[in-house]
C-alpha cells in the first residue's frame, strides 16, 4: 500500500510524512531503518526520525550518533548517548561525548552531576548545609576535571546545590543558613538564597491571588509580602522583592502599582 501511495505523485511533504510513519510503525534494523530516514526530504522530519531510530536500538551510545544529520539531532545523539553511558557509571565518557553536544553541552554535563546533588541536599534542607557540605565537596572535586575545561560547572554546580537546599527547606527562608558555611562557599550560598525567595514570590501570591494587592503595595519588602511568602528579614531578601515585584508588575500592565 505505502509503495502504491508513493507511486501516485504525492507531495514530497506526503512522502516525507509516510516515510517516517513506516519507520516508527514497523522499526527495523538501524542500518536500514536510517537508510530510510535519509530518503526523507525535510531536514527537521529527518533529523528527528534518525534520532528515534538511534534512541531505539541496542547499540553501543554514541556509536551511531554519526549517521544522524549534523547539526541539532546530532547533538541531541550525543547528549543522549552521554545520559546513558552516565547511568552505567562511567563518568569520564560521559563526560566526553557531553562535549561533543554542541549547543547542549552546558544543560548536558549539568544532568550528569545534578542528580547526585539534588539527592545530598534537597532531603535535608539548608538547615544542612554546613554539615553536608564536606560531601558536596567531594562531589564537586571529582566531577571538576571532567567538566571544567568545557562547561560553566563551577558556576552551575554550587548554584544548584545551594538552591537545592533552600527548594528543600520549606518556609520560612533564613539566609541565616548561610553563615555557618565555610567562607569559601558562603557568597554562593547568599547569592542562592536571594535567587530562591525572587522566584518563590510570584507563583506564591499568584497562587493566594494576591496580584492586585501586591501591587499597591507602596514599599514590596520581606515583611510586606510575608502574607504570601516567609522569610527572615534580611537587606538583601528586602532589596530582591523590590526588583521582583516591580518586575512582575511592570509584565502586568492592568496590575500596575499606584
């Protein structure tokens, strides 16, 4: 039916689509089945059917990513064959194809180290993070030379840490936490903290529908948005809900403050 359909003058549009249905329908081999894939006209239609098939198969990761067309679906292979090998515990080859995802390189090398962190902080909360930092250390010294040369980890990797803990803690948010971390890693910590509570504030009175009143609000600081979002009053927290609710209000013309 399909060679009959292909027979009879349709589109290449209705010939590209009828291609890549009979490879998800009936998948072969991935020699042939990429065979097929590379018949397909459309470069966006082509590049996502060889990525199926390469996601599909059995073989070695990576070890096709080279006969899927070069640019974002070749990446894409990469990064997926990065995450795989990752899982099977071998860091340093994941590491390796994480650098050869182009534009995913950065969002790549995070997903082979965010687990283990999330897992280290996010439990205890920031109430911790003097006691769990020795560990997220040792972390952070074994995934570096993979990663540095290559991949902003080093600003990555203490932002999600920190922010994992304060995600974790629940209300109200204490950059008291903060000051029993080593003086290496507590402006990390701070800069973390003030991050969280900006992007706590508008889902929290969005949430309450608190939007009007938040916006007639004549000075928006820690105490004044309190009723939606807890926190321990600090310049910093104070300083990063004026931003935020300015910011929210000015995306909101009818909300405008008066």
């Amino acid at each position: 039916m399909w060679l009959t359909l292909l027979g009879c003058g349709h589109d290449a549009a209705e010939q590209d689509r009828v291609r890549y249905e009979t490879v998800l329908r009936a998948p072969s081999p991935a020699g042939p089945a990429l065979e097929q894939c590379r018949q397909i006209h459309d470069p966006a239609l082509a590049g996502d059917c060889s990525l199926v098939v390469v996601a599909a198969s059995d073989a070695v990761p990576g070890s096709l990513c080279a006969a899927v067309p070069a640019g974002m679906w070749r990446e894409e292979c990469w990064f997926l064959a990065a995450e795989a090998v990752n899982r099977s515990g071998d860091a340093l080859l994941a590491a390796q194809l994480c650098a050869q995802s182009g534009r995913f390189a950065m969002d790549c090398a995070q997903h082979l180290w965010q687990t283990p962190v999330h897992t280290l902080i996010h439990g205890p909360g920031a109430a911790s993070f003097a006691a769990v930092l020795p560990q997220a250390e040792a972390l952070y010294t074994a995934w570096s030379p993979l990663m540095d040369a290559q991949t902003d980890f080093a600003d990555r990797f203490w932002s999600k840490f920190f922010g994992n803990g304060f995600e974790g803690q629940g209300q109200p948010i204490d950059l008291g936490w903060c000051v029993p971390v080593s003086s290496l890693r507590r402006a990390d910590c701070f800069e973390a903290g003030v991050a969280h509570y900006a992007r706590e504030i508008g889902p929290h009175v969005e949430r309450a529908g608190g939007l009007l009143e938040m916006c007639a609000l004549p000075s928006p600081d820690v105490v004044a948005l309190s009723r939606w979002l807890d926190a321990v009053s600090d310049p910093r927290l104070d300083a990063a809900a004026a931003e935020r609710v300015q910011d929210i209000c000015r995306t909101h013309p009818h909300l405008q403050r008066r």
